[in-house]
C-alpha cells in the first residue's frame, strides 16, 4: 500500500460540523475565541487548549511546535516554557509568533499572528507554582532543547531536581517563562464540507479597534 494512496483514502471533516453565526460576532476576537473555545469543551474536542506555535529562527527558517494554553485574556493569548529552548531563543531574537488549533469535531480553526512577549517574574513563578510536582520535576531536570548525551544524564538530572524540591518545594527556574501573544490578526475558520463554503472571518487589528473581513475560502 502506497503512502499516496493511502493518504488519498483518509476522510476528513466528517461527522456533525458546528456552524458559524457570522451575523453574531463580537467586536472583540478574544470574545469569540473564549466562545468558540467553550463550544469546542462543550463538544468533547479532544485537547482543545493544544495548539500549534510557530517562531522563526535567526536564518528566517519557522520553526514549529504543540504547546498548551494557558490563558487567554485582554493582554493576550499565554503560554509557557523554557527561556533555554529553541523557541525561548528564538523569541527572544525575534518576538513574532503564530498560534493555530485545529478543533477536529467541530471542523474548526482559529490563528492567531502577533507580538510576544514575556510576562515577567511573578507570572512565570505563579504558573510555575501552579504546575502538578511531577510537571515541576519535569522542568527542573531539563535543560529543555539542548543535546542530551545519555539517558542516565536525564535520570542525574532528575535526582538532582528531587533533592532541590525537597529543599525548597517553591522553588521557581529563572528559566521557566509565560509569554503573550499580543494579536495584529485573529482568523476563524469553519469547515462546512457539504457547501464548501468554508466561513473564514479575521479580526484585523486598525489604530483604536478591531476591523471584521471575510475571506474567500
Ligand atoms: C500536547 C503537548 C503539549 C505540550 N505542551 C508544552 C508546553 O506547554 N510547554 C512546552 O514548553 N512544551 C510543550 N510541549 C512540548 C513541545 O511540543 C516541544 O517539544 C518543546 O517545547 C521544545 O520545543 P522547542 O525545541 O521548539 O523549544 C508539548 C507537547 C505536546 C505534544
């Protein structure tokens, strides 16, 4: 069975699609995202806060990866990591970035284009704290994107981290970052296999507010 053929043989958008209001949005795109993200929990989308975060690195070459939400507010949509990690680097040589989910059971999908940046000490240490102690532990032995020579310098690793939560069980890495995507664009796109008319509306940001268009499909 060949790869071609096979791809060409995989459904997608099937089973009951949402719809999209277009007479009823808000003039905010974070309202809609938080709208749309309560339908998505609501349908049973699986890992609806997983979302794809695209950066650039110092050659002009995007880089991309899954990462978790961790808030979306006027300021922006959060989310955090490793300062050391390829895309802590890349942040911080050039802090444009861009968000994309894809909300399989409902055929839907929302990008988001912006500024980052980082939110500073004490919402990294406030997310840190948050965090489970096995997810702490995690981060604490992990020098996140740099080589790893060996397994048994991850197990060295773990051990060392252990014995400094267990001394300070508050302890924050200096590393560990939030960021926020602050919007210039926000489009959402929803699939509508049977017209193929796909709605696609962005929230483009002007001076003082947000501009709504249409797209073709
Ligand atoms: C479902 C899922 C959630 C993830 N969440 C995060 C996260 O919130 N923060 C993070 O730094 N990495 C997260 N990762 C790991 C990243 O995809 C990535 O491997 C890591 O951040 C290193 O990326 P980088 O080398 O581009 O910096 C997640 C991976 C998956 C599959």
């Amino acid at each position: 069975m060949s790869i071609s053929w096979l791809l060409r043989t995989l459904p997608a958008m099937t089973g009951e699609m949402a719809r999209f209001d277009l007479d009823r949005t808000p003039d905010e795109p974070h309202e809609l995202f938080l709208r749309w993200f309560g339908e998505a929990v609501g349908a049973g989308v699986s890992e609806p806060h997983a979302m794809n975060l695209a950066t650039v690195d110092d050659q002009g070459l995007p880089d991309v990866r899954v990462l978790l939400l961790r808030e979306v507010d006027e300021r922006g949509w959060h989310f955090a990591g490793d300062r050391r990690s390829a895309k802590g680097r890349q942040l911080a040589a050039r802090p444009d970035a861009a968000l994309g989910f894809y909300w399989r059971e409902q055929g839907r999908q929302v990008r988001v284009r912006g500024k980052v940046f980082d939110l500073g000490l004490a919402a990294s240490a406030a997310d840190f704290l948050s965090r489970s102690p096995s997810a702490r532990l995690a981060a604490l032995s992990s020098v996140q994107s740099d080589v790893l020579p060996g397994e048994s310098d991850l197990t060295l690793a773990r051990h060392e981290a252990e014995r400094l939560l267990a001394a300070d069980p508050d302890f924050v890495p200096e590393s560990h970052a939030v960021y926020a995507v602050v919007p210039i664009s926000v489009e959402f796109w929803q699939g509508d296999p049977a017209s193929r008319r796909h709605p696609r509306l962005r929230y483009r940001r002007a001076a003082e507010s947000w501009v709504k268009e249409l797209l073709w499909p």
